[in-house]
C-alpha cells in the first residue's frame, strides 16, 4: 500500500498544516482537526475533510459547516479517490462524528 495523500496534497491548495498557500498564512480547518488524526492513514482530517467544518474548499472559499456542504463534497474527486482507496475499511459518516464528539 502506497502512500495516502491528504486533501490538500491531492488537491494542491497551499492551505496544508504549514499553510503555504502563495501569499498567505492560512491553515485550513481540514489540517488542524486533531480528532481524525489517522483516520484512513492521514494526518489530522486530510483524508475525511469533508467531515471537517468551514474548511477552505480548495481555495474557493468557505462552504460552512459539514451538514452545508455534503452535496459538494460528495461530488468531489478526492472523496471518491479515498472511497475507492479504503474499500471496505472507508469510515462512514457516522463513525466520524462519533469520534470528533468524543475527542
């Protein structure tokens, strides 16, 4: 198994944990949510990002929070591309929101 990419790695935003979007100091939502640190082998919610709420959306601004944005997050090619990754080891949404309430 090869190396799980993040949301901001696969999509290239510049808004990863160091926040090197050109110009900017930005860090999204997505790279500093510690309660899904290691879900589907990434680091902090770069591989359930669209759990995460008010991330960046690419760089295309805030799409508010998970419940707002879930029609464009699951069109989304990088949801897919971890869905088909995980296979049967994919979390479903409901997992996820249990472990960001209890962390």
């Amino acid at each position: 198994m090869g190396k799980r990419l993040n949301c901001w790695d696969f999509k290239q935003c510049g808004f990863g944990p160091d926040g090197s979007n050109s110009g900017t100091d930005r860090t999204c939502p997505a790279a500093l949510e510690s309660s899904l640190d290691e879900i589907h082998g990434g680091h902090r919610g770069g591989r359930a990002c669209w759990m995460v709420s008010h991330t960046f959306y690419c760089g295309k601004g805030d799409k508010g929070d998970h419940v707002q944005k879930y029609n464009t997050c699951m069109n989304c090619d990088f949801y897919w591309h971890v869905r088909e990754e995980e296979e049967d080891n994919f979390e479903l949404t409901l997992v996820l929101q249990n472990r960001m309430r209890n962390d």
